[in-house]
C-alpha cells in the first residue's frame, strides 16, 4: 500500500512534535528489509506521522499498533489503516504508554517474554527518555529498530575509551546488543533536519553476556561516575564507595569513568550491594 497522501509537507509538519516525515523512498525500504516484519509477529511503531513505515510494516501481515501523539493527523492514519487487518491505532503519548497491555495472551503466543518488536523514527525531543523507558521494559521486547539523531546513535553504541561513552551506552548495551545500522542524510526528510540521523537496532540480551547486578544501583553508580566528566572516579564515587575499595576490584580511583568498561561498572555495583 503507498504511504497515505502527504501533500504540504512542510507546512504541515509540527516542530513541538518533533515532525521530520520521512519521504525517501530507498531510505524506507533499507529501514523495512533491516526490520524485516513478518506475518504473525507483533510489531509497535511509535510516532507513525503520515504512515511512510507505516504502510510498509502493515503491508508485511504483522500485528501492528502504532501510537501517535498528534491528534491532527489521526483522521488520516484511521482513513489509511483501520480497515487493515491487525492494524490498532493508539491516539497516545509514547512516554506515558503501558507496553505490557499489547502482549499477547492467547495460548498460541503463551510466553509473554521478548514478544514485541518496536520501530521508530522517533521524535528527536523524546528519544533518550522513551529509549530509558523501553530498556525499563526490556523483558518483552525482541526488538527495537529506530532512527534517532546520529548523535544518540553513536553515544548508544560507544565504547570505553572514547568521548560518547556514558550512562546512555552503558544501560542500553548492559540490557542489550546494540547495532549502528546507517546513517541517514537530512534530505530523506521533510522538512530536512538540522543533523544528521542513523538507524539502530537494540536487541534485548536473551542470554546476556554480562553478569547479573541490580540494574538501579548500576543506574546510579554510572549517573554519579559521569556527574563530572573531567572528575577522577576517586571524586565522583566518594559518597558510594571509597577508594581502597576502588583498588581491591582492581580499578585505578585516579582514572576517569570514561575509562571503564561495562564489567568493571558492574564488578563495582556488585561489590557495593554486597556491602549495603
Ligand atoms: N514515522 C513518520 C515518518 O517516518 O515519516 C513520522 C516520524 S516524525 C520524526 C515523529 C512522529 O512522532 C510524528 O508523527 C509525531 O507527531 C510523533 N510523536 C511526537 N511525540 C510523540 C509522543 N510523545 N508519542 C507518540 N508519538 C509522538
């Protein structure tokens, strides 16, 4: 089915919902064949604007909801979509949904674990807290393709050592892979943003490499590891955990948090829940 009727675009397209519409169609095809949806599973797409990966993910026979915030444009995705079979729409606010209410009960799906495959090209002003949000719910999701500024991309798939790395990449790679995928030049939109995007893929660990911590302690220690990023972890950790104790897990108190690695984060969180 082609995307629904997109006439002026521009005009529009709503800054506070953070409208870019994708219009390139190679673009939407690279996103739909890395989603790769299929009939039987269950697809959400957050923020489907004027249906460009709408269209494509209901065409595959998927069980697909979508929640878009905007209430302007959801006469026309009702017009385009309701009669599709599987298709649900969801006037709502991404940040305030309740995932869990879209799985599945019946007793051909019974397993409530990784069910849900979410996608979006996500309204840049809402993506780190709804990604936070989505990692909270990590336990049903199989899969979340997005595309977000390259920005936020890259602070997601970063690695220790480099400037990027932080509480965004620690927490989405502790809960799950994560994928760069590619970039998206400004021009596939309409109208065009000022930086440039990227897809990425998160998959929810079903066998996670890491060892298991209690996630809000490591939530905390890596906030307050990063609170001041030229800081020595000596400084930033001293109301968590002293220095020595730093030493005996074999981490230098003179180093900065950017210099850590996941397993090291998590040996530390480990170590001060032993104590608390
Ligand atoms: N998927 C369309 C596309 O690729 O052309 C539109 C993408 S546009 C970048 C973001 C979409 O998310 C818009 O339709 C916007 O109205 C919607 N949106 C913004 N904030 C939202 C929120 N909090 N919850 C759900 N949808 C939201």
């Amino acid at each position: 089915m082609p995307p629904m009727s997109r006439q002026p675009l521009e005009n529009r397209a709503r800054k506070r919902f953070g409208q870019n519409f994708l219009h390139d169609a190679a673009v939407i095809d690279r996103i739909i064949a890395s989603v790769y949806p299929k009939a039987g599973q269950r697809v959400v797409e957050i923020g489907p604007g004027q249906g460009a990966l709408t269209a494509p993910l209901s065409d595959s026979g998927c069980t697909l909801d979508v929640i878009e915030l905007d209430r302007d444009l959801i006469p026309a995705l009702l017009a385009a979509f309701s009669l599709k079979s599987g298709f649900t729409l969801h006037n709502a606010d991404a940040l305030d949904f309740d995932f869990s209410s879209l799985l599945s009960t019946t007793l051909a799906v019974p397993n409530r674990q990784h069910q849900l495959r979410v996608v979006g090209n996500l309204p840049y002003n809402i993506s780190t807290p709804l990604i936070f949000k989505l990692l909270a719910n990590s336990g049903i999701i199989k899969d979340m393709h997005f595309m977000l500024q390259r920005e936020v991309v890259e602070r997601l798939a970063a690695s220790p050592g480099n400037k990027n790395w932080g509480r965004l990449g620690i927490m989405a790679q502790y809960q799950c892979k994560v994928e760069h995928l590619f970039d998206v030049p400004p021009h596939a939109f309409s109208p065009q943003p000022k930086v440039q995007s990227a897809i990425v893929r998160l998959t929810p660990w079903a066998d996670s490499p890491w060892p298991d911590c209690n996630e809000l302690l490591l939530r905390k220690l890596v906030k307050a590891a990063f609170a001041h990023r030229r800081k020595t972890l000596r400084n930033n950790l001293k109301e968590i955990i002293d220095s020595s104790r730093l030493e005996a897990l074999g981490v230098n108190p003179g180093a900065r948090a950017e210099t850590l690695e996941l397993r090291q984060f998590i040996e530390i969180t480990n170590a001060i829940h032993d104590k608390s």
